[in-house]
C-alpha cells in the first residue's frame, strides 16, 4: 500500500521553533509511518535533537502542528510505545553502581508502579530485550566494566524493554568503534524487519547503513526528504551542502538483495 494512504505514525506540519530570537527549525513539514526505517542527518546546530525532542512532547514549537498516531501531542498519553536513547545515554561513570539486568529492569518501571513487584512478564520482557541486542550474558556484569559497543547495545535494550512501537536514537554511536557499529546497525536492521518496530535515528555517519535505510532527512534549519537514500548517499553535494562525513560511504558496497 502506498504511504500516502497509511495514517502517519508522526504527522508534523509547518513547524518553526525559535528560541533566544534564533530560528532553529523552519516550515518543516513532513510525515513518518509505522514499520519505517529513517535516518537524521544534518550539521551540528542544524536543529536534529531539538526536532526529536518536539516529537516526544519535550520542546513545544513556536508554531505549526504535530500529531502522533493521529493526537496532537498534548492529547497523546500512550508514551510506552515510544523507546527513547537520548544522546551520550551509553557514557555512564565507570563506578555506577549498577549491572546491566538493573539497568535494563529500569525499562520497565514506566509499565508499572515504582512499588509493585517485578511479575513474569516483566522478567520475560526484560530477557527478551537483553536477547534481541545480544547482551543478556552480561547481564551480571557491572555496567562501568563494559566497552562502549556493548553499553550501548545495554542502553538499546533498556528502551525495547517496555516492547516499544518506535524506537528513537539520538547519535547512539557516540564513543563506539567500526565494528561494533556494523554490528549495532545490523541488530537494529533485524529489529525492523523482523519485530516490525518504527526506528528513527539521528546520525553522522550514514554509510555502514546505506543499504537498510528507507528514507533520509536531512535537517539544516529545514528539511530535505530523500526517499532514495543509496542514490543520495553516493553524492559528493551531501557533504557541500550540509557538511555530512561522507568518506565511508564511498567504500561502501552495496549488496544484491
């Protein structure tokens, strides 16, 4: 079915958001639906973060609408089926004391009251979560002990814990090599496609993606829409324009699906 016929998960119109007399976003417009795989690009100061924190109902525009599963946000109150990773959520202090099964417990606490106990779907949910990012063997070991690819891979499956629809992740790969990247996006790929889960992320660097991404923002003040992210990722103007690490994305072979 063609999207235009789909009820948006996010339905933003003609949103502008100033603050301190400087115009962050302008005129953006634009519409996300369920199952979709979206990729934020743009520079620093672009306005990415503060269009996020607009659709979780934590900044509120200077003007123009925002729907979210067809409410306008201050109506909207099933916010457990959204996963949220703000940024830098995987540099935690090397003595927190905290293993990975307490943190990635915490995910859980908004399905409840803080003073009712854990009951078997909690656990279920809890182990299933730590399974889909591949750290439930961790989950004894102490949070500060562990590299920066698997506490971000913990943070993920703290925000799965409460079986979100939508999973939103604001630059997740802070601090994080090559390789556990190619592994987290490929995780995050196998989420999409087999749990049917809506994700959305704020990025850098697109390339290790380009083969799974559905669409493409790019956020400068406006927005840019691209639906076909491989022909725009192989294209030098997306670093002129918006000044984008492009390098990997060159070396970046496209598979044969």
């Amino acid at each position: 079915m063609p999207l235009s016929f789909k009820v948006p998960i996010f339905d933003v119109k003609n949103l502008n958001f100033s603050t301190r007399g400087q115009q962050i976003l302008s005129r953006i417009s634009l519409e996300i639906f369920n199952g979709e795989y979206i990729a934020i690009i743009g520079p620093n100061g672009g306005g990415k973060t503060t269009l996020i924190r607009i659709l979780l109902g934590l900044n509120e525009p200077t003007s123009g609408e925002v729907k979210l599963y067809g409410k306008k946000i201050k109506d909207f109150k099933e916010w457990s089926k959204i996963g949220y990773v703000p940024q830098r959520a995987s540099l935690v202090d090397e003595n927190f004391p905290a293993t990975v099964g307490d943190i990635v417990n915490m995910g859980r606490v908004s399905k409840q009251s803080i003073f009712s106990r854990f009951s078997d779907a909690d656990k279920t949910a809890v182990e299933d979560a730590m399974r889909k990012m591949d750290v439930l063997n961790l989950k004894d070991k102490m949070i500060g002990t562990l590299s920066g690819g698997q506490r971000q891979r913990v943070m993920i499956a703290r925000a799965l814990a409460s079986n979100p629809e939508i999973l939103i992740l604001d630059e997740p790969n802070t601090g994080v090599d090559m390789v556990s990247q190619k592994r987290f996006y490929a995780l995050l790929s196998k989420l999409n496609k087999d749990e049917k889960i809506t994700i959305i992320f704020i990025t850098h660097d697109v390339g290790v993606i380009a083969d799974d991404i559905g669409r493409l923002f790019t956020i400068n003040q406006q927005v840019t829409i691209c639906n076909t992210p491989k022909d725009t990722l192989s294209c030098d103007e997306m670093s002129a324009l918006y000044g984008i690490e492009t390098h990997s994305i060159h070396q970046h072979k496209h598979h044969e699906h």
